[in-house]
C-alpha cells in the first residue's frame, strides 16, 4: 500500500505529532508498505522519505505555539507532492489544522484517514475559530481516528461523528538501544517539554529546590517561561535548550527518573513511552491523558496534578528505592513494548483499508 502522512506542524521543531508522523512513516516502510511524509520544515528535511511543502511560523494554539505552514505555495506544493506520489491512502494528521492536511482534505480524491491529536477542555482552538467550515471539511474525511478518549471527545464535541480509538506508538528500539549521555554518576531527574504554564515545569522546580537528596534536573525545551524560571538559579540544575530527537533519546536511556507535571490538556503520554521504553523511572500528574499510558503504582507513580509536596514525596521515593525504581522500570518497558510502532502500524492497516473502500464520502 501507498501512504502518504501528512503532518502540519514543522519537523524541524520537537512535538508529538511530528514524532508520530515520521515514526509511523518508518515503521509503515519496515513491514513491507511504501510510505513518504509531507509537512512544513525549517531547513532540509530531517530524513529521508519526507517532503517539505515550505517553512512554518509560530501561531498560539491550544495552549502553546503551534509551527504551522499555510498559504497558496503550501496548497500548490502539498498537491504536487501527492499527485507526483500517487497515494492509495492519504493519513492526515490533525486534519483540521490549516496548512498541507486542509489543503489535501479539500483538493484532493485520494481516500483519507484523519487522526485527532488534540485535547482540551474548551474544544480545540483552530476547530471552534474556523467553525462551519471545519465542519463541512471534516464530511470529507473517508475515516477518523482519535489517540485518546480525550482527544475524541474534543473533536466531537466541535465536528461530531463516528471516530476509531487507535492510540499513539513509540519506536521502542530507537530509545531502548540509545546509547545513554554521560554522567557523573548522580542520579538524574529529567524533563522534557516546552515551558509553558500547562506543562507545570514550576511545580517540578518548586519539588526540586526542596527535594533535600543529591541529584541532578535535566531541563530540555524553552518557551515563554524560561528566562523567569532560569532567573530563579536553583542549584544543580541544568538547562539544555531544545535537543535533537537523538540527544533526546539519549538523555531518556541515562535518566534516572522522567518528570512529567504538566497540568491540563494532553491528550496522550508520549513522553512517558518514550521514557518507559528508554528504561527510566516515570514520575507523571495524574491527568487523563497520562493515565492513557501509565497505570498508577504498576508503571509509574503519579501525583495530583501541581501537587508540589506529593511529586516531592514521589521523587524522594524512587531516589532512596533502588529496589521500588527497578520494579517500575520493569514494568514499565513491558507496558512500552504494547505500544510499540510496529504494532502501531499493524492497527492502521484495516484502518487504511476501510478509508479505500469506502473513498470519499
């Protein structure tokens, strides 16, 4: 089968859909399928099997800032990358998202699976400012698919219908395999994520300025908040701006413990995969999109979302554990392994199936 996965968001910028986009293209490709990625990108594609349909810009989105492309060169591009590619099945993920998904939703015959990424508790940003025209758009999808509860209830409570659950995957191998970055030997406590007030890297550093043990916090990612939670000069922290997808996986395998505190609107724990299959500790709030991935006290231990004395606590915990941490990890490579991308891309073929025989509604 042909595919073509269509991303909006640039992949020279860290994010989960980008993640899922390439990963799902590279496992879709290992089991026998040909498949090409379209999306936006700041310079030359990141891999092979990608074509860029232009740079993007920053536009504020659901609580962060989205890497978007638009405009008649990113239609033109988009259209010309599918025509000349010549698709059984177009993957569009988050559909709705202006840019290479809407322009192939709307000028194109090829059969089409929408996935919905987002989650939110007011709706998501783009579908409710666009409004009726989302929802016309959305009548061409052949078939869609949602990660999470979260995120299906999210866009049906803005377009309606019928979506397929089919969780995100993680390239266990690519973080399993990673050779680990090097220490000191301290025991490292790491985050990942933009800084942003609903990623809640305040209440981590709150618990590690009081944490009272000897370790070290790896900080990955900037954002609005980073010169003001840089200026508070906690002692052993380190900050390491925006990392490559293959310094990150190596941060992840040399992690003692992943942090991940945020406080609304994820719809899905990739980072937590990532983590679990890396083989570090996970220490999450315990919001719905985390609970997707991690089961509390099996494979992770969670805390009341900005909790700050309870993630303390938890930290403390696996820190003076060594035993308890090595049951987690165990665990918690286990429950990575079901949600491999290669089983990822098994679930996507019926799928794809589906949209091709129904075709454009």
């Amino acid at each position: 089968m042909r595919v073509s996965v269509l991303c909006p968001y640039s992949l020279s910028t860290p994010g989960g859909v980008q993640v899922q986009a390439m990963g799902l293209a590279r496992a879709l490709r290992a089991i026998g399928h040909d498949a090409r990625v379209i999306a936006p990108c700041d310079g030359p594609p990141p891999e092979p099997g990608i074509v860029t349909v232009g740079s993007s810009a920053g536009i504020r989105s659901n609580g962060s800032i989205s890497p978007v492309a638009a405009g008649r060169d990113v239609t033109r591009r988009t259209l010309d990358a599918i025509a000349a590619f010549g698709p059984d099945v177009l993957h569009l993920h988050e559909p709705m998202v202006p840019g290479p998904t809407v322009a192939a939703l709307l000028g194109s015959d090829v059969p089409s699976v929408g996935t919905f990424h987002a989650s939110s508790a007011k709706g998501i940003n783009w579908y409710r400012f666009f409004g009726r025209p989302v929802r016309s758009a959305s009548r061409q999808l052949s078939v869609r698919t949602a990660v999470s509860e979260e995120a299906r209830t999210s866009a049906e409570h803005v377009i309606g219908g019928h979506f397929w659950l089919v969780p995100n995957g993680v390239e266990v191998e690519r973080y399993a395999k990673a050779d680990p970055w090097p220490t000191d030997g301290t025991p490292v406590i790491l985050f990942v994520g933009r800084h942003e007030p609903r990623k809640g890297l305040g209440v981590l550093l709150d618990a590690f300025e009081g944490l009272d043990r000897e370790a070290t916090l790896w900080i990955t990612g900037e954002g609005p908040e980073t010169e003001a939670m840089q200026a508070r000069r906690i002692p052993a922290v380190l900050w390491l701006g925006t990392v490559g997808e293959v310094e990150k996986a190596a941060r992840l395998r040399a992690a003692t413990i992943v942090c991940a505190p945020s406080l609304r609107q994820e719809s899905f724990g990739i980072v937590l995969l990532e983590a679990m299959a890396a083989g570090a500790a996970v220490v999450a709030s315990d919001i719905a999109g985390y609970r997707n991935v991690a089961r509390s006290e099996q494979d992770a231990l969670l805390f009341p979302a900005g909790d700050v004395d309870a993630l303390r606590a938890r930290l403390r915990l696996l820190l003076d554990d060594g035993a308890r941490r090595a049951e987690l990890v165990a665990a918690a490579e286990r429950r990575a392994a079901q949600f491999s991308m290669e089983r990822l891309a098994e679930r996507y073929l019926p799928v794809y199936e589906a949209a091709v025989a129904r075709g454009r509604p």
